[in-house]
C-alpha cells in the first residue's frame, strides 16, 4: 500500500489542530506530521516538585502544649524563602504553571481567633520571582521595575484558611508518657492546607503581580538552570510543583 504525497507546498496549518492539550489529529498527512513532530519535541517538558516539612514541637506553650500537627508557631516567621530549582529549561516551553500546596491563616487570626493562637500578627502573603542561578532577573524583567513576579495575599488565597473544632487535640506529657487530650478549653483554631494554582496565561493579565505563570522572557528558547523563588511571610510551603508550558503556535 503507498500513500501519495503531494509535491506542492503544504497549505498554511489549521491552528486548532495545534492547540497544547487538544486531541492529537492532523487534516492532512502533511498536517498529522506537524503535529507528531510537535509531540516529540514537547515530549520533555519538566514538571519538577518539591516538598517541605516541620519538625513537631512538644515543648510547653500558652497555647496549649506542642499541637500534634504543626508549632503554632511556626506562622510567626517574615520573609523566608524557599527555592525550586529547575535544571534545565526546555527550548519548546515559554512559561511554567504552579501548584502551590501552604498554610497562609494569619491575616484572618484576628477576626476569628482574639488571642492569637495561630501565630504573630501580620498579614500573611506569598511572592514569586523567576532568577538564574546567578541570581539575575526573568520574571519580573529587570525593564518593570516589580521585585517580585507574583504576590499572593488576602482574596488571592482560597478561603477559609482556618478551621475550628471544639475537639481540638493536643499532646499531653506526664512522666515521660506522651498522650493525646482533647479539651473545650483550649483555643480550636487550625491553619487550613491551601492550594492555589498559578495557570494563567501571563499574557493575558495587566499587572506583573497578579496571580499568574512565571514567563521565562529572554530566557525561551534556551537550555539552562533557573530557580524559582517563593517567600512566605507569616505562612508556610508544603508542596510546590512547576510545570513547564510549550511555547504555542510555532
């Protein structure tokens, strides 16, 4: 069985059959091929995640022993940063998408809990900003003049970020015996695991601190180690995953 193929110029590409996440098909043997080639070299995109946990903390505390969970805390500390490396950019991405797994409650501890079990007052907030590894600009370019690429705080949280129980749990120690009690007494406000998902499409929104992708700039095309920074304020990382975007319709 043989397949004709034309020898005239192929025709100008249906750029449907070339959206990122669209069913692989092509029009025409010409156009299938594009897109096969386009799936293989897309084919090693990087999706790299990286994790944090917390010691426990069973020393005493006006609030109530060491929670079995997380140190209350933990949420007192400014400006921390946490660093996602990615090795080696793909020439075909453009942009990377995030998943943000953390803990983020304190700007709502005063409402809900007055004596300010959960942490430090201040406002928590999360910021990110796309450097090489030398520590030079991509995301914010150093043209706009921004610090960070993204600022994450308040309504640009999911809600609620804490929760509250009667039953609030807590460890108990008595003669080097480790137990669980439960108490009414004691405050029942717990920081909530949040998660966010940074997937718009940088290009569309105005402002360089909205909630977005981080673009890789100059650096698309390329082939090298970039390192996304996240500095948390008055919250924590537990989880977070990058995944690079192809560069769409070329």
């Amino acid at each position: 069985m043989s397949i004709p193929i034309p020898g005239q110029k192929v025709g100008a590409f249906n750029m449907e059959e070339r959206q990122w996440l669209r069913r692989f098909r092509g029009s025409s043997l010409a156009h299938l091929a594009d897109a096969a080639n386009q799936l293989a070299f897309r084919q090693g995109l990087g999706c790299i995640t990286k994790t944090w946990s917390y010691p426990f903390d069973r020393t005493s505390k006006a609030t109530g022993a060491g929670n079995v969970f997380f140190d209350s805390n933990i949420f007192q500390t400014q400006d921390f940063d946490y660093y996602l490396d990615i090795p080696q950019t793909h020439p075909g991405a453009d942009q990377v998408a995030l998943v943000l797994t953390y803990c983020a409650p304190n700007d709502l501890e005063n409402e809900l809990d007055g004596v300010g079990a959960l942490g430090s007052a201040g406002q928590s907030d999360i910021r990110l900003k796309l450097t090489t590894a030398a520590g030079s600009k991509v995301d914010p370019p150093s043209s706009s003049g921004q610090t960070w690429a993204v600022i994450m705080s308040g309504s640009e949280m999911p809600s609620p970020r804490v929760v509250f129980s009667h039953d609030n749990t807590y460890e108990s120690v008595t003669s080097g015996t480790v137990t669980l009690e439960y108490g009414d007494g004691e405050h029942g406000y717990s920081a909530r695991v949040l998660r966010s998902i940074l997937y718009l499409d940088r290009g569309t929104l105005g402002g360089y601190t909205a909630p977005r992708r981080i673009g890789y700039d100059s650096r698309a095309g390329t082939s090298q180690h970039l390192v996304i920074t996240i500095r948390a304020s008055y919250a924590i990382m537990l989880e977070a995953t990058a995944i690079e975007i192809p560069k769409l319709f070329t």
